[in-house]
C-alpha cells in the first residue's frame, strides 16, 4: 500500500527565515510559492530536496516546545563540516549528538526558530543495525 513518503510539512512562524534554512542548509529548490493566496490553510511554500523530497512550508504557530521528535536527512561524511558552517551562519541552536557506537554513522542535530528538530545523518538503516547485531 505505502509507495513512498510523499512530504513533509512544517508550520512556521517566518516563511522566509525558513526559506533560508531550507535553501542555504538543505540545498533545497523552491517551486512554489502560494504568495496572499491560501489554497491549504495559511500561505506556504514548497520545496524540492535530493531530486524528489517534497518539503512544505505553512503560516503558523510554532511548535510549543522542543522534543527529541525530528526528521533525519542522509548526508555525505565529507560534508558535515560544511553543514555545520552553514547552521551555524544562521545562528541556528546545534544540539549534542546522543552516544554512538563505532559504525553506526555521524550525525548533526539542530533546532530551527520555531521547535523543529532536524539530523543531517551519515549512516543506513542497514549499517545501523549491523553494528547493533554486534553488540556494544
């Protein structure tokens, strides 16, 4: 039945601040934007990531707080130090990585303005579970 994962959504308070993250961070690539219009619930935009990730962005309150509740994207090794430059140039909160054992890939946690979590992470599924079938 499930094919796939068709988009994510995020309520923001500043589709533009947000715009930034998505572009200067993710390389995202704008396709639309509603303008005044609201065909859904409040002005948004979207986005397209990696060729075909739909990210959506809407008008709204923020989360109320933060969660360790997040949306992990697989990056290149070789590119978390450039990552991090560019979070960092938005004055973004990064977030300590939780404890890894050897193997299980490198990860980049960061908050954005309004409560979301997000990881910029290097491992698989595959490899992850390998390294847990060893054991610690």
């Amino acid at each position: 039945m499930i094919k796939g994962l068709s988009h994510l959504t995020f309520i923001v308070r500043d589709l533009d601040r947000m715009s930034r993250l998505i572009e200067d961070v993710l390389d995202g690539r704008q396709v639309y934007a509603s303008g005044d219009a609201t065909f859904s619930l409040s002005r948004e935009i979207f986005f397209v990531l990696g060729g075909d990730l739909w990210i959506a962005i809407m008008e709204g309150e923020p989360l109320p707080s933060r969660t360790y509740n997040h949306v992990a994207f697989k990056v290149q090794e070789q590119d978390l130090d450039e990552l991090k430059r560019r979070i960092e140039g938005l004055g973004l909160d990064i977030r300590e990585a939780r404890a890894r054992v050897d193997g299980e890939g490198s990860s980049i946690y960061f908050h954005d303005w309004d409560n979301h979590l997000f990881e910029l992470h290097t491992g698989t599924l595959a490899t992850r579970l390998e390294r847990y079938a060893e054991g610690r």
